[in-house]
C-alpha cells in the first residue's frame, strides 16, 4: 500500500537526499572541529543538558518516550528515548527568544545507542527546526555502537533565518515512515542522550512593552484595561464576578524604543489567551496569560489561540469549565478546567473543529467558536467564517455567504454530535455568538466587507447590514436561524464612535450580570491613545450596556469611552491582587510562583511590575464606610532603596492620606504597614511610586484594615432659658435614648451638676440660676457615660442655648 509521506517530510528528504552518509558536506552552517571559546558576553543558553534535573526543559519530538536513565556520560542521570515511530523521534528543547539570527553558537553533546541487533555504527544529528518544514542539521556524529558520540561544533543562524521559533532535536537520518518501520534496529533503535550544551551571546532583551501612557483614563471605564491589549472579548458572570477571556494581542507588541511604534500585529504568532476579570466592572484584576497552544501549551498539538468561548456545565456530577479558542483559521479547539481561573488540562489529542467535521465542509475558516449551555442541557458551538463558497452564485455570496454552522456537543463538551448546520447570517464575515433571553435567542455577527472573496461587487439585499458592523438575529430556536430571522445591526463600526484608527472588524459576546445584560467589543483605542491616528491593530477590550425594547428586539449599542456605571464599591477591607486596577499608568505585571492570595493556590498569582518614579495604579470608589480605614498593608519586594507608595484620594495628585516608605532587603518580598488618616466613606484611590531611577519595587497584594468604630450613647440634649423673678434660669434636658441606663454631668458657665443613673428612655432635667436678668449665647456640655458589654463608654454632647433677658 502507498503511503502519501507528509510535507514535512519531503521538505526533509529533499534536505537530506546529499547528506546521509556523509560528513554533512552539503550544510554550509557546520564548522567541523573544536569550539569557539565562549566570551565574556556568552552564556548557556541550554536549559539542563546534563538531565540532573529530570526532563526539566525537554519534552518528546515526534512519537517516542522519554526517560532518565543512570547511564550517563557524566553526572548521575542522562535521558533515553525508546519506542521511536520516525527518523526525527528524540528529545527535544525549545529556544524561541534565546537565539538570533546571524549570530554563532558553539554546540556540543554526547550521543550513543546500545541495540545489539543495531548496525555497528550509526549517524546521528542535531538539528534545528525553525517553525514549518524549515530544518538544518547543526551537527552530525556517527559513534560505534555501545560508545558514547561526541558533537563539538559551531554553527551560525543565517541572517535571512527568523529565529523566532527555534527547537532543537537529536535525530537519526531521515527516511520514509516504511522503510524506518521496516527495518526498526537499523533506523529507529533507542537513543541515550546526555551533555547537552548551547553556547553563545543571547539576543538583547526585546523592546518594553511597558505602556507608559494613561490608556484608560480616570473617570472613563473603556478600554477595560490600561496596561496592556486584549481582543475578541467573551465575558461569561459566575458568583459576582465577570470574567474576561481574550485574544493577547499584547504578545506581539514591541514599541520601537525611539519612536514608540511597534510593528504592526502579528496574529500567526499569538498562542496565549489573556484573562481578566472583575466584581464591579470597572476595577479589573489581570490573571495573566493561558498558554493554550505551542509546544508548551496545553494542547501543543494547536499552534494559535484566537477569539476564546467559555462555558460551564456539569460533567458526570463534576463541575467542569470548557475554553474554547481558534486554532488559526483552519481550525477550533477547547481546553478544559477546574474553574474560571483554571488549572487547565486537555482532553484532546487532535482539534474539536477541523475539515472532517461533517457539515463544515464548505467553511474556509472553522474558528471563532463561542459555546452555548442552553436550558435544556443541551450544548452547541457555534463557529465559522470566512470567504464564501465559491459554487455559490456571486449576489448570494456577497448577501448570503452560509459561512457560520452550529453544532450539537456531546455531554463531555469536548466532542461534537452530528452534523454541522448552516447558520444563514446575512452578509456575515465571522463571530457567531448566541445567547439566550426569556425563551429567545440572540446570534450576533460580524459583517464583511465585500470584495473578491465574497462574490466582487454586487448590490446588497435592502435592509442587510454594511460592512464592518455587527448584526444579530432573533430565533425560538438555538439551530434555527435562517436569513428571515435577521433582526438589524447591533452595533455600528467602532470607528463611528472612536474616530480614525479605530476601524476593521469588530468580535463580540454578550453575558448577563446583576440582573443587566452587558455588549463586549473590542477597538484600537488604547493603540491610538499611545501612537494617534496611525494604529497598528493592537486591540482593547470595552463593554456597554445592552438593553431591549418591550418585543425583545435589543437597542442599538453605542461605544463610548465613558463605559458602563460601577455595579458596586470595591471592597478594600480583605487581601487582594495588587494587579487589580481601575486605572494605572507606567506599570506592568507578570506571572510568579505560587498560587493567588486572593483566589487560591491553584490559580495564577501575578505581581505588578516596571515601577518607576511617578507611576501609578488607581481604585474605583473604594467603599471605605465610616469610620474608615486605619491603615494599609502591602507585600512588596524592594528593588532598591528610598522607593516609597504614597495613598492619595481622587487623583494621582490628591490629598495624600498615608505614606509607605519601602524598606526591607533588595530583592525580598516584605509585608509593610502605613497609617491613614481621612480614608472614609467612597472614595477613589491613587497609590503613587516615588524613588529614585529605575525600577522601584514589585507589588504582590494590598489589604486595608477598617479602623475600631468608638462606641458612643444614643442620648438628647436640649438648653433652654426662662424667666423666674425677674433673672434667667437655664434649664438643660438629658434624655437616654439608649439601650442601657446612663449617667450624665451637666457643665455650664452657671455651674456643673450630676445624675447617678438616667434610666432607658427617661429624661432628666438640670435648672441653673444665673442670677442675671439677661445672659449671653453659650453651650451646655453633658459627658454621659455608661457600661456597655463589660466596657466603659463616655460620650460628650454639646447643646447650645440663645441669648435671653427678662428685662
């Protein structure tokens, strides 16, 4: 039987065809003999070559398992790989962002085999793989059998070579998948490895992504965020709190640091999902990057993540979150977790959403897929999207390109039932989403733009949406929406609200929260806000309002900057993120180890980073109640001596209300305590960084402590003056108005008296002869004291009495 062999490896067979048997003549990037000495700028750049530390840095190319083994060359431990299926089988390292092109490396490593039934010498080699079908062998060896191969080489990156995804391997030579299975002790016997060394100059570090600018501004909640981007925005509301599931385009960011503009984006190179999340809306706590696909992913049998779903449902009595996400545009996985925040696993070898999906045979672009856990417990996926079938006539696929389905899932969530049915969305481009509301449901969409993939010019059906807006539609069915269900344009290009630069197509979600229904989009503004008019297509997550008119028909979305009201104060009085802004400027944040403070130890813990001198971060309307917070608590890590956290109200420039100096040992986390004094009732709070130049310090949590209320009497006072022959008496009435018995001392300018007792809601009164025919104004003081749970209490209270004569 003939076996069609993979591109990947006729790419490697044409490479390989003058090589095999030879010293590696044919590759001009080897450079036989000993190694370069390394420089003062060189460094290892492998991570655990000698395997001390288990298969810490190394994971399986191709089909084989790996193993430590006490056969080493040196050390205690080296690696084998057994039960290898291909020639390229054997352990393997990634290096993406530790190499450069144009730059020389020297290599070394130790390589043997024990198979007896194996021929008495053999070739081995290290290569790299440079993303795609882009392979050079580095270095080649051919060790007797039973004898530990040498590799001492050099080698250098060309400088027409992306180095941006580099992993390096030790293989056999190539064949084809017969001939290695055929004969499996000549070309597939186990491999032990050991010594593995890799070293040169590392690249500089790449540009700060530090976004210096004040992207979210105070007072405004759109963008969500201020510190870095986040696109294609699915929100899903559990347990008073919404989360934020998004596109990173922060990964590809890289400000020039001269002109601050950064190239334009690249989304073949995102494969993380961004996460956020939030109890009010407006303060937004970053949980970090979920590295979904790549070969450290979670499913690294996915290159990208775009455009995330997620959903909930409870699988065989457990409790299990699903995040769905497009592996490119060829196809959509999912990832599941233990909640909103993770840990997350795959179920999965292969994608959910490819080309055998039946029904999905016609869709170019089988991503974007967003879940749907309807009432019923059934579940369904929505994806697609993409340039219409071309076996269509050109006005349909302009009007109706049939490039959405939905289909069923099974009740695992992570495997789909049936066929894939056509969702006819008028003039759409991508992005199904749909929820459902008092018995309805709502698909929302993004529309194209017309052009050659979508049937040239053509005249849109009256009524149909333009380009570049989203759509929706209104259905008593979650499978049932034909072109006659749709129902207008949602929500308008976001550039008709946010200007030049703002343009291109939109992706939505819709969730309910506190009893509101809230639009996500996204739009470059915090990209513009930092390089003006000429974006770059770094997006920015924003939420508005969704409301409806009494037939259920959903008004029309309008962006704005302003956002949506705070659901609630944020709660100060409890240990929480210090990565959790309302506002912020100057700062970035990254992840650590460890778990969360505030969320659990098996969820992400991030710190906020890249502080300098004139920095800050901001809360929206603290809730510090009366009588207020009596100080601050932060977990924080000098990085320097002198830094210092200022705790101002209403502005990076308002009252200071309490001062941190940062002590501690560099380089230490510490716990630090401030006093406050005038943090009451709601108020918006701006922590400001002072010190010296660079960076500052690191911050981990920040907690409030209430300040002690004094107990105080619940009496009334009341100071009147009479006239008794002829001279005024001043009458001062107490009464207790408590829930206990009270004593009271009455002082005034005409003398003090005293009550033992004043019982629960009597009144005592208190005359005063002045012996005056007229008195000027003045105030009674009481002091009533009382015991209360065991405690002595005292409270003073003033009544002030007018002027009077009797004359």
């Amino acid at each position: 039987m003939t076996r069609q062999l993979p591109q990947q490896d006729v790419s490697r067979r044409r490479r390989l065809t003058a090589a095999i048997g030879v010293a590696f003549a044919a590759t001009a990037l080897i450079v036989s003999g000993v190694a370069v000495p390394a420089t003062a700028a060189d460094e290892e750049l492998i991570v655990n070559g000698g395997f001390e530390n288990g298969m810490e840095g190394w994971f399986a190319n191709g089909t084989t398992t790996l193993a430590t083994t006490t056969d080493a060359y040196a050390g205690s431990s080296a690696v084998i790989s057994t039960g290898r299926t291909g020639t390229q089988a054997g352990p393997m390292q990634d290096l993406s962002g530790k190499l450069q092109s144009g730059s020389t490396y020297a290599l070394k490593a130790r390589i043997k085999y024990d198979n007896p039934n194996a021929p008495a010498t053999k070739q081995f080699f290290v290569t790299m793989h440079y993303g795609g079908s882009t392979y050079t062998n580095l270095g080649t060896v051919t060790p007797a059998r039973g004898q530990w191969g040498y590799v001492n080489t050099t080698f250098t990156i060309p400088a027409s070579q992306s180095a941006a995804t580099t992993r390096i391997f030790i293989e056999t030579p190539w064949v084809n998948a017969a001939t290695a299975t055929g004969a499996p002790d000549t070309h597939l016997m186990d491999i032990t490895v050991d010594d593995v060394s890799l070293v040169g100059a590392p690249p500089p570090p790449p540009p700060s992504k530090t976004i210096e600018v004040v992207g979210k501004l105070p007072g405004e909640h759109n963008p969500l965020i201020g510190h870095k981007f986040g696109a294609d925005g699915f929100g899903y509301a559990e347990d008073g709190r919404v989360y934020m599931y998004m596109t990173n385009d922060t990964q590809g960011y890289a400000p020039d640091p001269v002109t601050g503009i950064s190239p334009a984006i690249n989304y073949g190179n995102i494969n993380q999902i961004t996460l956020i999340s939030s109890e009010d809306l407006v303060n937004w706590t970053d949980h970090g990057e979920i590295q979904v696909a790549g070969p450290q992913g979670i499913a690294p049998f996915t290159s990208n993540s775009w455009a995330p779903g997620f959903t909930k449902k409870i699988v065989n009595g457990e409790e299990k979150y699903f995040l769905y996400y497009a592996n490119g545009g060829g196809s959509s996985n999912v990832v599941t977790g233990a909640s909103p925040l993770g840990p997350w696993e795959s179920e999965r070898s292969s994608t959910l959403i490819n080309g055998t999906t039946p029904g999905a045979e016609d869709v170019a672009w089988k991503f974007d897929p967003a879940p749907l856990v309807d009432k019923d417990g059934k579940s369904y996926l929505y994806f697609g999207g993409g340039p219409a079938s071309t076996s269509m006539p050109a006005a349909e696929r302009y009007n109706n390109p049939k490039n959405i389905r939905v289909i069923e899932l099974e009740d695992d969530m992570v495997t789909t039932k049936g066929s894939a049915m056509v969702v006819d969305t008028p003039v759409s481009f991508e992005a199904g989403h749909v929820f459902e509301r008092e018995g309805k449901y709502y698909l929302s969409y993004s529309s194209h733009f017309g052009g050659a993939d979508f049937g040239g010019a053509q005249t849109p059906v009256p009524g149909y949406p333009g380009g570049g807006v989203i759509g929706y539609m209104i259905s008593d069915s979650p499978t049932d929406f034909p072109k006659e269900k749709y129902a207008g344009v949602l929500f308008p290009n976001q550039s008709q609200f946010f200007g030049t630069g703002t343009g291109g197509n939109n992706h939505q979600s819709a969730f309910e929260f506190e009893g509101k229904y809230y639009f996500t989009y996204h739009a470059p503004t915090l990209n513009k806000r930092i390089n003006g008019n000429t974006t770059q297509g770094y997006r920015s997550p924003h939420i508005q309002e969704m409301t409806f008119n009494a037939d259920g028909a959903i008004q029309q979305v309008v962006g704005t900057y302003a956002g949506v009201d705070q659901v609630r104060d944020f709660d100060p009085y409890r240990v929480f993120e210090a990565e959790t802004f309302g506002w912020s400027k100057g700062i970035a944040t990254a992840k650590v180890d460890g778990g969360s403070a505030q969320f659990g130890s098996s969820s992400p813990n991030l710190v906020v980073k890249d502080i300098d001198a004139g920095d800050w971060t901001a809360l929206s309307s603290v809730a510090f109640g009366e009588p207020g917070a009596e100080s601050l608590t932060v977990k924080v890590k000098p990085l320097q001596a002198g830094g210092a956290i200022q705790i101002r109200t209403g502005s990076e420039t308002g009252a200071v209300i309490g001062t941190l100096p940062v002590t501690g040992a560099v380089g230490e986390w510490t716990e630090l305590t401030a006093e406050l004094s005038g943090a009451a009732g709601a108020q918006d709070v701006f922590f400001t960084y002072t010190g010296g130049s660079g960076d500052l310090f690191e911050l981990d949590t920040w907690s409030f402590a209430e300040a002690t209320a004094v107990p105080s009497l619940d009496v009334s006072v009341d100071a009147t003056s009479r006239c008794v022959a002829g001279k005024s008496v001043l009458t001062v009435k107490v009464t207790n108005e408590d829930e206990v018995a009270v004593a009271a001392t009455v002082a005034t300018a005409f003398g003090s008296k005293a009550v033992a007792s004043i019982a629960v809601g009597k009144s005592s009164s208190y005359a005063f002869t002045t012996r005056l025919a007229a008195t000027t104004a003045g105030i009674a003081e009481v002091i009533v004291t009382a015991t209360v749970q065991g405690q002595p209490v005292s409270t003073t209270v003033e009544a002030p009495y007018a002027a009077h004569s009797c004359g």
